[in-house]
C-alpha cells in the first residue's frame, strides 16, 4: 500500500511542475530546481495571512506588508498601529497581534532566523499545528503533513473517508503523512493546495483532468462530490450593540483603541457598548446624539451582530484630526459604521 501511496506523491509533483499556480511568496518549481530557495519569513507572512482568508484577498496585502517590511527584522520594529491599520479588512486581528509577538521574538531572541522543524516552529507566537508543518515543510523541506481546507478534501476523496469533519482530522491528517514524499515535500504540500484550489473543488470536481484520478476511490464510487462530509453547524445567534461617532466642527473624529485581547483586538474603532442581546448603551459623553436610520449589520466566526449607530457634533480634544483619518485603516466592522453615520443627520456642534 506504501509503494501505491508513494506513486501518488510522484505523480502530483509532476503536474505540479507544470500547472503550479504563480504567488507573490512562492518560489516556482523551475526556480527551486535552479537552487533557489523560499524565503521562510515570507511563507511564514503568506500562511498566517492565509489563514481564513481567500488566496485573491492576500496577495495585495501580501505585497504592502513585504514592501513596507520586506524582513522580519523590519517588521519586528514596526509601530503595532501601522502594523493594525495595514491589516484592516483582513479579519481576524488575533493574527496580527501575534505576527508582531512573532517577528519580535524572532527578530530578537532567535537573531533573525526562523526554527527550521514544525515542532520548533509551533512554539512561536500564533504559530499552530497547521502554520508550522507549512513553514518547515515549504521553507525547510521538511517531510511532515501539512493539512489545510483543500488538502483535506483532496484526501478525504482520494481514500474515500466519510467521517464527518471535524471528525475526520485526525485521520485525514494520517493519511496526508503517508503520502507525503521525502522528496520535495513543500512543492508537494503546495501542490495539493493547488489541486483542491483549481480542480478537486467542493463543487463539480474536474475528474476529468485530475492527475490522481486512477488513484482516487470516492471518484470509482461515484461520490466525490459528497466528500468531505460535514457535521451540521450550530445556528448562529445574534447579538446586538451601539456604536457612537462623534465629531468636532472641523472634521475631526472621537476614535479608540480596543483592547489587545478579544474581537478587533488592538485596532482603532469608534466607542460603543457591549455587545449582547440585551446590551446598555454606553455614549462616550453627554452630547446631543442623533441616531442614523441605517443599522450595521456583520457576522463574527460565532455570532451575527446588529449595531445601532448614533453620532453627534461636540467640541472635544480627545480627537485624530480629519487629515489623519483613514477609514480604510479601520477594521471592515468599523467601516461600515463609519458609512452607516454619512445618513445620519447630524445636530450642530455645541
């Protein structure tokens, strides 16, 4: 059963060598075969960037981050705010807060220089199971499962598993290790990435011109298109909250830093209450507030939430100038009740 696993590692790196999507952090298989090797804190960068988040979102992103702070050095002496506002709209601040956790402790304690095993690596901040197999194994050559969405599909379809994920992991990721080649695991890792991404899909696979289709038994059986399976997901509840934008005669914006831990950890935002579904409203100062007929409407991992915006106009100093304030640095939540207070109508500045 080895030797039949084995061939399918083969037989993918030689499509692979063909059909590799282009990235901006990926080092193509003509090059490695030139000797040219990937560059780890750019994988690093990609794979936290990636988590969560669609292939055609990152690459601007991607390319801002690397031009801005094209080392790890560089972005280890970042200020947090620049490093939050150039995040904004990727979701899940978590991982910039540990991005700059990480690239200091490397920039620091480790002069430079990321560990080279997914077990060193996994002890990094913000560095899981999954990001540190991928780094070592695309970075390092390291041969050791790298299992994100699409390979799990891909995997679950060829040895047909109908365990239901998030079940299935285990196994799937077992199933991975056996196939893995010694040989040229980070092209293989991105070429099973590659292959969920373009042609074993969720829906309509392209049988047709799978490479591994000879080896894949869900497609003998007739139901690839039915794997992964999937447990049922809990209905998400909806919880609710105020958000409060005020600003002075000139222009300028009442503006906040949240806290390092919890939801937008760390990023600017306007003021606002808890979030519940009974929620107290919590205005900043007493003004004259004007609620907007438009409500903001967004979904966290875990819940839906539905926000009341109020605005007013009032003298304060505790303000960013209008020169200075860039709603695209704010988080898309914030944005969007940025936008909800344009139909507002405004009361006059005290």
């Amino acid at each position: 059963m080895r030797d039949g696993k084995g061939a399918i590692g083969e037989t993918l790196l030689t499509w692979y060598d063909t059909h590799a999507r282009v990235m901006p952090w990926r080092v193509s298989p003509a090059d490695r075969a030139e000797g040219e090797r990937p560059d780890p804190y750019r994988v690093w960068l990609s794979e936290v960037m990636l988590q969560q988040t669609t292939v055609a979102a990152v690459r601007d992103y991607f390319r801002r981050f690397t031009e801005r702070w094209p080392d790890v050095g560089a972005l280890a002496a970042a200020e947090d705010g620049d490093v939050m506002a150039e995040w904004a709209g990727l979701g899940y601040y978590a991982r910039a807060r540990n991005l700059l956790k990480c690239a200091r402790v490397v920039a620091g304690e480790l002069d430079g220089r990321f560990p080279e095993t997914a077990a060193e690596l996994q002890k990094l901040p913000g560095i899981g199971p999954y990001t540190s197999a991928a780094i070592a194994a695309i970075a390092y050559d390291e041969p050791v499962a790298v299992v994100d969405g699409n390979v799990e599909r891909v995997v679950s379809r060829l040895f047909s598993v109908d365990t239901p994920l998030p079940s299935a992991k285990a196994e799937l990721t077992e199933l991975t290790a056996q196939i893995t080649p010694e040989d040229r695991p980070g092209d293989f890792a991105q070429a099973m990435m590659d292959l969920g991404a373009t042609i074993c899909t969720p829906r309509n696979p392209a049988c047709g011109i799978c490479p591994l289709i000879d080896s894949c038994t869900a497609r003998a059986a007739g139901i690839a298109e039915t794997l992964p399976r999937k447990a049922p997901k809990k209905e998400k509840p909806t919880r609710r909250g105020f958000a409060y934008v005020a600003m002075n005669g000139q222009g300028d914006v009442l503006l906040e830093r949240r806290p390092d831990k919890g939801l937008l950890g760390g990023t600017l935002g306007f003021p606002g209450s808890d979030w519940s579904e009974a929620p107290t409203p919590a205005p900043p100062m007493q003004a004259d507030w004007t609620l907007s007929p438009v409500e903001v409407r967004h979904t966290f991992t875990h819940f839906h939430l539905i926000l009341q915006v109020h605005v007013t106009r009032t003298e304060t100093d505790a303000v960013t100038p209008r020169a200075d304030f860039r709603p695209g640095d704010l988080p898309t939540l914030m944005r969007k009740v940025w936008d909800a207070a344009q139909s507002a109508e405004w009361p006059q500045a005290e």
